[in-house]
C-alpha cells in the first residue's frame, strides 16, 4: 500500500483520510517508507520528528473526522528556516546548528489547527541566501531529475520531497524566487501570495512585503488544497488577510481560460538561456492555438534592482547584524557581503529604494489592468551542478552577484503581485522548465482558475520520480 499511497494526489489522500478509510499513522508509515528508500540520494529532509507527528496524530484522531480540517491529518514537512516548536530548526547554519525553538511559527500553527501532520524539516541554503540548497550542516540537496545537478533553492529541500514522494504538499517561502525556481528546477508548482495572503511570524521584520511564505504541490488542484489549508489572520503576524470569499480549491475546481495575457522572455531584466527561452515559447504556442492571445509585453521594471536589493541587504542585516563579528567565521562569504551590505546602507539609498518600490507597484498594477495574466520563464536557466554554488561561481563571479541569476524571479517579488508556477516543457536534455503565472494585485482566487487552464492546456502533469543513484 505504501508505494501506491505516495503516488496518489494530496486531495486523493486527504480524501481517504477525512473518509476513515486511512488513518494519519498509515499515511506517516508511508511517507517514512519513502524516505528511507529515496532521501539518502536525494537529502531534501534531513531532520524528521516522527515520534512528534505521531503524538499529533493521535491528538487528531480524538477528534471527529470532520472537525480535523482540511487537510484531516495529511502529513507535511516545514521548510527549516521556519521554527516547528520542539524540533530542531537549523537555518542550514552552524550558527544554528542545535537551535530548537519553544514556539511554533504562525503558519505552522495555522497548518496544524488545520489538520496539518508535521514529520520533517526540509533542507535549506544557509539562512535561505541563494538558488542553490547546500549548506555545513547538512550537505546539498540534490534534483531528482538528475542527481548531479542543483534542485534549486531555498525551498530546494521541499520541491525535491514533493517531486520524489516523500511528500504530498510541502511549505516553503520566497523571497527571490525561493518557491519559483525549485518548482521550475524540480518539475512542480508553487503559489507566491501577495502580502498578508498567508499569516507568519513573529519576524525581525513583520511588516515587509518582499518575502512570502507558500505552498509546493505537483500539481495546481493540490496547491489550492494547501493554500486553503494556509490562509488566516494572527495577532502576532504583521500582515495578515481573512480568508478569501471562496475557497482556492473552488476557483482551481473551475478552470477558466485568461483571454490575453503579456509574455516576456526576460521582463527586460536579465538574460535567458535559449533552451529555457524555446521552452517557453512552445508552451505561448501552445496558449495561442488554445484560443488565447499572447502579448509580447512587460512592465517597466528598470528599477527593480534598486527596489529588491536595499530590503534584502536590511533584513540580512536586521537577522544577523548583530552577530556577524562572533560569526563571520561560521557564515558563508555571500551571506557575509549581504550583512555587510545591510550594515552599510545610507539613508538615500533607503529613500530611493522606497521611491523604486512605489514606482513599480504603481506600474505594475496598471500594466495588469490590460492583461490577465504577465506570463514569463520562472527561472532564467536550466538546473545547474550542485557544486556550482551560484550561476557564475567557477567562472569567478565574486560573492557580490550570487543572486543576480535570479533577477527574473526578484524583479517579481518587487511587484507584490501574486505569482502560480508551473511546469511548461522540457529541454533537450529532459530537465522540466516553469512559467510564472503572474496574477491581478490581490488575485489569487483568478489565478488559481487561469492556472488550472494552463495546466490542463500543456498537458503537463508530473508524476512521482523514481530516484536512480548517479555515477
């Protein structure tokens, strides 16, 4: 049973489990099944807490089935840069190493009230600073696509669990592309929410806008699943929504074709590898000959760097400034330059971040005024070797640019706009390419609808790997 468990949907699951006919404990033996036999290729969760879930478990189970949420005792992994209370929460940092917190973060608290069964901590780059997984507590995380290449990052650990099977849903967050290019990278979705969408916190800075917490699924009726399984309002999160009128899993459950939608191959923002760029173009001919039109066109983002780049250096020096002398050693070179950064940040450059910020939400919201949707790459390239620590790193490119690679999904995250991922094709060479689907401000409810057009209209419906040893 277990190997057919895996293989079935979260909603299939779920569906058991609010039913009867499958208990939390057969669901945490099958996902711990998975894990013994994949995750020593793969390491996407490194540290478990089975004993914790299944104590959980029983909680639940004292409950009747219909008051245990949405998702009825699914088991789910958190992203290791989120505290689970009692369980050991790294941060993929030595100076982190044996931290375990008292208290869980909101969203965890949301997830469990909602019937959510945590088991493990997915791995993580050191404090989430970069689009590749590794860090010196752990080791890398590796693509099950092909284990000598990079899945991504930071929630490369749970993009690669969900891809594997060694979960349904996984939790992540994003801040340059942390949900995005792991989804692109391992062949599965994701939703980055518009601010306050999903609770979480408490955090060194509560009310920023450009890093959110969100949902991994392999396909966009599991993310809906998850995603109402997130949203709620905390007094101890800085931003927060009510539950939207309907519910995600209602808006995927009718899909509705985006009349006209912009593409754009780079967002004039960076540049794109070709083979990701025929990837794309494929999945635009195949959107237009569904009946939709497709517009070469974009925002103006030229100050999309000005905007990204000041708040990410403030909060890396809001979390770390302080220790950074007693822990220089202990931190990775491109985490010491963004502190630094931080520490080092003028007032005018503060105001003019702010000024670039208002600039380009204002743009944006009236860009998409005309289109449904803004449609581009999730991902610049392709999956890279895991050795290479950032796009660049062997060619010399100093520590200073080890996210400019990921300019593509930044230049997002500054438009707050919310943002569906998805799988479009494959190179040459078989490794999955994502599109982002980017939405109306505040327009999970449509984007959930248009994703699940797109989906059905690719025809792209990624199945459970199965993990061969590389060479």
């Amino acid at each position: 049973m277990t190997d057919d468990l895996i293989r079935q949907s979260a909603r299939e699951v779920v569906a058991r489990l609010a039913s009867g006919d499958l208990s939390p404990h057969d669901a945490l033996d099958a996902v711990r099944a998975r894990i013994e036999a994949v995750d020593p290729l793969v390491n996407a969760l490194p540290t478990r807490c089975f004993d914790r879930a299944r104590r959980h478990a029983d909680r639940l189970m004292t409950r009747p089935i219909g008051e245990r949420g949405v998702l009825a005792g699914l088991p789910v992994p958190i992203k290791d840069l989120t505290a689970v209370a009692g369980v050991r929460n790294t941060h993929g940092s030595r100076l982190r190493e044996n931290f375990v917190p008292e208290r869980s973060d909101v969203i965890v608290e949301t997830l469990e009230a909602q019937g959510a069964v945590v088991y493990a901590m997915s791995n993580t780059p050191e404090f989430g600073a970069g689009g590749n997984t590794f860090n010196e507590v752990f080791g890398p995380t590796r693509n099950p696509h092909d284990l000598h290449l990079t899945p991504g990052g930071s929630s490369g650990g749970a993009a690669a669990a969900v891809a594997t099977g060694t979960a349904w849903l996984a939790h992540g967050s994003d801040l340059a592309g942390s949900l995005r290019t792991p989804a692109s990278f391992c062949g599965i979705t994701s939703l980055r929410p518009s601010p306050g969408r999903i609770a979480n916190g408490p955090s060194v800075m509560p009310f920023a806008v450009h890093s959110q917490q969100g949902p991994m699924a392999r396909d966009v009726a599991d993310l809906a699943l998850f995603a109402d399984a997130m949203v709620g309002e905390s007094p101890r999160a800085g931003l927060g929504k009510p539950p939207p009128r309907e519910s995600f899993r209602s808006a995927a459950a009718a899909p509705k074709a985006p009349r006209r939608v912009a593409y754009s191959v780079d967002l004039g923002v960076t540049e794109t590898a070709p083979e990701v760029a025929r990837v794309c173009s494929r999945a635009m001919d195949a959107l237009e000959r569904d009946g939709i039109s497709v517009v070469l066109d974009h925002p103006d983002l030229v100050d999309a760097e000005m905007a990204f780049d000041i708040p990410r250096a403030l909060l890396f020096a809001a979390l770390l400034g302080d220790e950074l002398d007693g822990a220089r050693d202990l931190l990775k070179p491109e985490l010491v330059w963004n502190i630094e950064r931080g520490l080092s940040v003028d007032g005018d450059s503060v105001r003019a971040s702010l000024a670039a910020q208002a600039r380009i939400f204002d743009l944006a919201t009236e860009f998409m005024s005309d289109y449904d949707l803004l449609i581009c790459p999730a991902a610049s390239v392709l999956p890279f070797p895991v050795e290479e620590r950032y796009v660049g790193y062997r060619a010399g490119l100093p520590p200073s640019d080890y996210y400019r690679w990921l300019s593509i999904a930044a230049a997002v995250s500054v438009t707050t706009l919310p943002v569906i991922t998805v799988p479009c094709g494959h190179s040459d060479t078989g490794l999955p390419v994502g599109i982002q689907l980017v939405g109306r401000p505040h327009g999970e409810l449509q984007l959930f609808a248009h994703a699940s057009h797109i989906e059905q209209t690719l025809g792209i419906r990624p199945a459970v790997i199965d993990v061969a040893p590389h060479d």
